[in-house]
C-alpha cells in the first residue's frame, strides 16, 4: 500500500525540518500544501477545513514554534489529528459470550469484496477460537452461493445454504435454528449487493433486521472508490443504522481519502482493511499505525504482528545465527522468499517500514523472483550451498536447467551479495572488514603479514583473511562505505606490541587501496564509487595514534575511523585519546567512532570533532529491559514499573510509546514474550536517531553546547518519578 498522499506529506514535513526556527507564516504556508494534498487525496472537503484548522489552531502556539524541533512538533501534531480523525481507538467487533449465539450482518454494494471478507472474517473469528457459521443470503447472484462455499472450505467454515428460492430473512431463520442445534456461536449473513443503493435492498436489509435479531451490521465498501466510498456509508447508516466498516482494496488505494473522511463523516468506526485477495489479507484498523503510514512513518507493530504469526520462530533463530556468521546461502534465499510471501510479499513488507517513502504508483510483483527460484532449484544442494565453487561448466548446466541465459546466472550469483538490492535499501550502508574479529578471536587466529589465518569455530578448518580478501568480499557486498583490514589491539598490550601492529596495519592500509582501487574499476563491479575508510590504531598511546593519524591522512582516502576504543579503557581515557588524535584527521573528511557507544558518549564524541558512529548498545540493551530516555536509562525489569501506566518516555513518537505502557512491556519481557524485547529495541533506536536529528539541528542553530549541556544535565538526573 502506498499513498500519493504520503510522498506529498513527506515534502511538506521536509521543508518545515530544514528550518531551524518557524513562523506563524510558515506553518500557515505548509498547512495549505496539507489543505491540498489531502483535498487531492479525495478526503472530505468539511473533513479538510475542520483538520486543517485544528491543526494551525494547535501549532502556531509558542510551544511549538518556540520548540528547538519545531518541524517534529508539526509531524507529531499532524499525526495526532490524523489519529483523531480516524478514530482514536481501536474498534473490535462486538460479540456475545461464546456460550450465545452472535449475529453479524454484512452488507455492501456489488464489487467491494463483501463476500471474499465474509469468509475473511469467518476465519479471523475461528483463530480466536468461536464457531462461526456462514449464511448464504445472497439469492440473485448463482456464484455469490458458490464463492462462499468455496472460501468457506478454504477457512474450514461451515457454509449454510439453501439456494436461491427461498427469500433471505427465510434464510437467515433457518440458520439460527441450525446453529443453535449444532453449537455455532457467530452467525454471519452475506446478504445481497447491487450495483448502487436502491430501495429494494434496504427493504431487503430492513426484512432482515426484524426477522432476525441482529448485533452488529457491517459494511464492506471499496476503498479504491474514494469519496463515493464514504457517500455509500452515509446512505446505509441513515438507512439501516451500521456499527462498523471494513474497507477493502486499501492495498491499491493511492489517495487513502476513504480511511481519512469515513469516521469523520458517518461515525462510524472502521473496523477492518483488506489488504489483497488472499483469505489471510485482512487486517485489524488502527487508527494510529494507519496515520503512521500514511505519514510515511511505516507501520511497525503490524509488520511485527504479521511477523509473529507467520514466521517459523525456530528457523528465524537459525538464521539470525547464519547472518552473525556470515553464512547466508541460496537455500536461505530461498526460505526467505518463502516466508516473504506468507506476509503479503514485498511491497507489503517495505510499505510497513519506516522511512521506505515508497513511491504510490510503485507495483513491485513478486513474481519478478519466479526466475531467481528457478536457477537455484537448477542448483545442486551443494552449490546453493556454496556459491563459491560455481564454475562456467556448472553454470551453463544451471542455465540450462532454469530456461534462462547464462548471464542470468551470472548476474544473481554476482548481485546475491549486493546488500542494497537485496535489502532493498537505497541509503548508504557501512561494512566492516574483518579487523574486530582479529581481536574477538584472539585465541583462534594467527597474525601475519600477508593476513591473518584463523581456526573456524565449528569445524576447525582453516579461514584466511588479508586486506585483498577484505576488499574484494566488500566489494560483492557492494556497500557504500568499505573499512579497511587492520589489527585492534588489546588496550592493555604493550607499547612495543602495538607499535608493531599499527605499522602492520598501515602497510595492510596500502594494501586495501590499491585493491579497492582495482576493484573498482572492473566493468562488473556491483558499486564502482565503493569508499574507503581508513582506520586510527594506537590503544591509549597518544603519540602512536597521532604518528599514525598523520601518515594514514597522506594516504587521501575518503574518509576515517578512530578504532579499537570502547574495548576496555575508562570513558575518560577514551575522551583522552579523541582529543589528542582527532586534530590530525583531515576536516574535510568525515570522522567515525567505531563501536560507541551510549548517548553521553555520542554527545561528547560530537563535541570532539566526530561526524558519526555505530554500536549495538540500543539494541543489545533493548533486548536486556535497559531503555534509553532524556532522563537517562531505565531498566523495566525493575519492580517500580510494574503498575506504571506512562510510556517510556513522555511525547515519544516512536511505535512502543504511542501504543504501550511501561507496564505492558515489562509484563512482556517478564513472560519472556519477544514482543518485549522488540518494543525496547524500537524504541531505543527511535531514541538514538532523534538524538542524532537534535544533535545535528542543534550543531545548524549555533547551540550544540548548550544542548549537550541540558541533555547531560537531565540524563544524569535520572528517571522522573
């Protein structure tokens, strides 16, 4: 799903965040872009002028243009709208006890999907463990009786049917003398369509009404119709009354002008989307992730969700253990694509995700992976093993096998490394080279000059790695930024040791040049603008690290890293040697910390000239309880939190804080739930990127070091109890 709506949201939102201060004029400015954008989005004109004015009412106050994120405090107010707009809460179908028989009445005009969602909602309600019975009111369609035989199979639904002689309320009747004999709790009437509303169908509906006692009436309208979508549920409540709506075909809808004026319009709650044609594509309506993704902020939780129910926990464990290793392979891809599909593919996935801005008229078919599948069934076990050992023969056999060309082959076994592609992720990506791990595994390696020889872990053969080898495994992976192979020494070894080493390292540095150089210039290169990194060795010795710093900035690489800090020296010694080494790294060149580190290590990092970092501290502590707020680091395990109904960190936007308490998460993490952990680690990244966005809107407005100052100040303070 994707709205043109967003895109012209996210210009709007880009330019209001590119300011550093705003004024009541360039609110107004932005807000008549937002006027129309939504009117071209086919939301309801009196919809528009009522949220717009709402909206400008609330953010021409002093508190947001006063704000020091002022553009954010627009975001976070326009979403908070959007959220009213669409209802607030979320809006459950009502059912009686299970041990009562609840009738549901769907309704709707020929061609939205009413009778594919009457099966849809039959199987949601089955998986929460009711026995529900489908009816087939429908007596002028023929296929109507038949498509809802056939899904109802598909759900493992029963299907109650007498054909098309009998009148519907006759129908209806006869249903609940059957499901009361055979101890079905959730009767749900497909009734009858037309192609517009006539008086003929309310009678029909209103026949039924009075036969049968009926709970809830929902109406199935289609989404892609836009404001005709919202005039059909105008007329169906003035006429009959209806508790709920499900929007269908949401997932082709470019404008979202139905979800946005519907509630608003009628009042009524919209209780379900459809997503696609499959019985699965049916999800619960939240009106703050739906703000969320039509505010390109993606829908996380939903993924998450989806995630949960569809994903083999046991295999996504192996595989989390393959990516830390490295040893993703073919028959891995093909798992992937497998479970890709289980969740609606992948332009569903992408449209969850934040940041993605997916273009609305962008249509990624899945079906463009039938031939990738094809040269890999082609493979042998073995060689989707083991890429490696694809040679020419056994590529022209592959070929053969798959029905394509053999620059077919070549090119996925090229690409299959390529991390942009394969992740779809059009932003820069950082790899490292290997040099960590000559200190991680210090017991299983062996330096020398050519490179380093370490033991493998799991079945003892042996693994070589040297600077060449580095560069040309960066290279397939096709990263944006490519660090070169060095040693990190120990910070407690010798003088003499690192002294060695770093001389090591900076013929290894040479040696990475000239074969990135090489690499690209080869014509099949996947990124032939790969950078190059050069990284900073001394341990806590400032002499050595600032001799180094001098000659690896003759060198004239595109950029450089202060390594092997963070790996056991004091905070204040890392803050020692930053100050000392960092005048001698090139201004012009970014500057990037490796492995650090909390947020007062950022912020001090900053103030010494670093441009940016890595770390898994957000989600290493994220996954232990620990989260990051301005009032520094709680750990919801702690028994204070067991009863806090406040989110982690007041006025945070990200996914866990709009939706959950501290309460509810530690409850998770208490019952071992991985929904815990997730929900800490979404918000702890969340935390760092918003730090990074003030510290960098701070750095623009000539207050960095007031800023500093405060958020030290405050996360020293502690939680605010």
């Amino acid at each position: 799903m994707a709205f043109d709506l967003t895109e012209k949201l996210q210009n709007v939102f880009k330019n209001l965040r590119s300011k550093g201060r705003l004024t009541e004029e360039d609110v107004k400015a932005a807000l008549k872009e937002v006027k129309m954008a939504l009117l071209e989005a086919d939301v309801n004109f009196k919809v528009v002028k009522n949220f717009v004015k709402k909206v400008q009412e609330r953010a021409v106050g002093q508190d947001v243009l006063n704000s020091l994120t002022p553009g954010q405090m627009v975001v976070k107010l326009v979403n908070e709208e959007l959220v009213a707009l669409m209802g607030s809460e979320t809006t459950e179908i009502a059912l009686r006890p299970s041990n009562e028989i609840t009738v549901l009445l769907m309704c709707g005009l020929q061609g939205a999907g009413k009778t594919t969602t009457t099966a849809k909602i039959a199987g949601k309600l089955k998986k929460k463990g009711r026995k529900p019975l489908l009816v087939a009111c429908d007596v002028y369609r023929p296929a109507a009786i038949d498509q809802l035989k056939i899904n109802g199979e598909k759900q493992d639904v029963e299907v109650f049917a007498m054909g098309t002689n009998h009148k519907p309320v006759d129908i209806a009747k006869a249903a609940m003398e059957h499901a009361s004999k055979n101890g079905l709790n959730v009767v749900i009437l497909d009734t009858a369509g037309r192609l517009h509303v006539d008086e003929d169908m309310m009678a029909e509906l209103q026949e039924i009404q009075a036969g049968v006692a009926i709970d809830q009436k929902i109406l199935v309208v289609d989404a892609m119709t836009g404001q005709d979508a919202v005039n059909v549920a105008s007329t169906f409540n003035e006429k009959i009354g209806i508790d709920g709506v499900i929007l269908t075909k949401l997932d082709g809808d470019t404008r979202g002008g139905a979800a946005l004026s519907i509630k608003a319009v009628t009042g009524c709650p919209i209780l379900f989307v459809g997503m696609g044609e499959k019985l699965s594509d049916l999800e619960q309506f939240h009106p703050d992730r739906m703000a969320s993704r039509i505010l390109g902020m993606g829908d996380v939780l939903t993924l998450i969700e989806k995630a949960e129910a569809e994903i083999d926990q046991d295999k996504a464990k192996e595989m989390e253990k393959k990516f830390r290793k490295a040893e993703f392979d073919f028959n891995d891809f093909l798992d992937q694509l497998a479970q890709m599909k289980k969740m609606g593919g992948i332009q569903s996935i992408l449209s969850m995700l934040p940041g993605m801005g997916l273009p609305a008229d962008l249509n990624i078919d899945d079906d463009v992976f039938k031939s990738t599948e094809a040269i890999i069934y082609s493979m042998t076990r073995e060689e989707r093993g083991n890429p490696a050992i694809i040679n020419p023969s056994r590529k022209r056999r592959i070929a053969k096998g798959a029905g394509v060309d053999i620059s077919e082959v070549n090119k996925l076994i090229k690409q299959f490394g390529g991390l942009h592609k394969f992740m779809n992720w059009d932003r820069p990506i950082l790899t490292d080279s290997g040099g960590f791990q000559v200190f991680s595994l210090a017991g299983m390696r062996k330096i020398k000059e050519e490179g380093v020889y370490f033991q493998s872990h799991i079945d003892g053969h042996r693994i070589f790695m040297g600077p060449e080898e580095s560069m040309q495994i960066q290279s397939n992976l096709g990263s944006t930024i490519a660090m070169a192979f060095d040693e990190c020494p120990s910070s407690v070894a010798d003088r003499s040791y690192i002294k060695n080493s770093v001389e090591r390292t900076t013929r290894w540095l040479a040696r990475c040049k000239t074969e990135m150089a090489r690499l690209n210039s080869l014509e099949d290169t996947i990124n032939p603008h790969q950078l190059l990194f050069g990284i900073n060795q001394g341990g806590v010795y400032e002499d050595i690290r600032i001799e180094h710093a001098k000659r690896i900035s003759e060198m004239d690489l595109d950029g450089y890293a202060v390594g092997g800090l963070a790996v056991g020296e004091s905070h204040e010694e890392m803050y020692r040697i930053l100050d000392a080494v960092v005048p001698y790294l090139p201004k012009n060149k970014p500057t990037y910390l490796m492995g650090v580190g909390t947020p007062a290590n950022i912020l001090e990092g900053v103030d010494r000239g670093i441009d940016f970092f890595d770390c898994v501290y957000p989600s290493r502590n994220g996954r232990h309880g620990h989260v990051y707020t301005k009032h520094g680091k709680l750990n919801l395990f702690n028994a204070r939190y067991e009863l806090d109904s406040r989110p982690i960190e007041e006025g945070c936007q990200c996914p866990a804080c709009r939706a959950y308490s501290r309460a509810y998460i530690r409850h998770l993490l208490k019952a071992k739930e991985m929904l815990g952990m997730r929900l800490c680690v979404l918000h702890n990244l969340y935390f760092y990127n918003n730090l990074m966005t003030e510290i960098r809107e701070s750095i623009d407005n000539g207050c960095f070091a007031e800023y500093k100052k405060n958020m030290l100040e405050s996360m020293a303070a502690g939680p605010q109890d």
